[in-house]
C-alpha cells in the first residue's frame, strides 16, 4: 500500500510507501529482506530513483517511509513512477519481488490512482495495488499492472500494498518546443 499527493503551488509529488503483504519468500529461510525502489520517468527515461530502508526476514514489512519528487504541474501528464519490490541479498544481485507502475501512461489501477491523485490536490490518496512478476526483457506476468515495458526478470504477484516512501529530488525537463518548419 502506498499513498501519493501532489502540492501542485510548490510542484511536489510525495510517495509515501506504507507496507507490503504476502510478498514471495525469495530466500532459503522462507523469508526475504524486501525494500522498495522508486523511479521517477519522464518520456520513458529515469530521471531519478530512491529506495526505502530493508526489511530484513518478512513477508510482510512496514515501512511508512516519504519519498519527494520536485515535478512542476506542466510536466505531470508526462511522468510515471515505477516501483519496484526488492529482496535484498548480501551476496549477487539482489532479485525482484514484483513491480507496478503509476501515472499517466498506466493501465488499470496505477492509472486510475495517479488521476485520482490529481483530481484532489494536496490530500494523500492510498491504494494496494497488486505486484506483477517480471518475467523478462521487456515483457511482465499478472494482470492490471500497468507495468508494460519494464525489463527485469525473477518476482511474483502476491505484493498487494506499496508501504514504503522516498525522499527524492528530481525533475522533468520542460517540454521540447515545436519543431520549426
């Protein structure tokens, strides 16, 4: 579960993570060491990406961390975030839990979240929303995800809430003008 409101006066859009339930035990304790990684996209590219602190050994964290994007009101119709549901592993890489994506451009509920959040300025507005496998380059598992395009492998769909939050600074850059003929 995650919250987002949007400050459209300052241009500041806060993702509070709450918690997760039900993640995937991804390892060999039946557990994970899950944390939840932010990315701010504008026109497909990263232009920021925050984490929130680990969770060590559950399947069901608490986080009830902030993260803040700067995002000026002119630029919210081409920005989404990604987030991303980590297992932290102290050894390789660490592995993906599952992932959503909300904003403009999403499907389903990230999209209906994002409008949402923009229809009333200035009050937190939490959703669960359900965690898709990336299951590999470009391609995503589950249904009403909103997480077309993302490339990744290894997760499952059983996150049902985004818990955690960022701090972050980061901006779009305004819009390209016109060409000229």
């Amino acid at each position: 579960m995650f919250s987002l409101c949007y400050l459209p006066t300052a241009g500041r859009l806060t993702l509070t993570v709450i918690k997760c339930r039900n993640l995937k035990a991804m390892d060999i304790t039946g557990y994970s060491d899950p944390y939840v990684k932010v990315s701010l996209l504008c026109e497909g590219r990263r232009l920021k990406k925050k984490k929130t602190t680990i969770k060590k050994n559950t399947l069901n964290p608490t986080y009830n961390e902030a993260i803040i994007f700067d995002i000026p009101p002119e630029n919210m119709d081409q920005v989404s975030l990604l987030i991303s549901v980590m297992d932290y592993d102290r050894v390789g890489h660490n592995e993906i839990i599952g992932v959503c994506r909300v904003g403009v451009n999403a499907e389903g509920l990230g999209r209906d979240h994002w409008n949402e959040m923009l229809a009333y300025p200035r009050k937190p507005i939490a959703h669960w929303h359900p965690l898709v496998e990336a299951v590999g380059e470009g391609t995503l598992a589950g249904e009403g995800s909103g997480c077309e395009g993302y490339s990744g492998t290894s997760s499952t769909l059983l996150w049902q809430g985004r818990t955690a939050s960022f701090d972050s600074q980061g901006s779009c850059p305004s819009p390209k003008p016109p060409a000229t003929p």
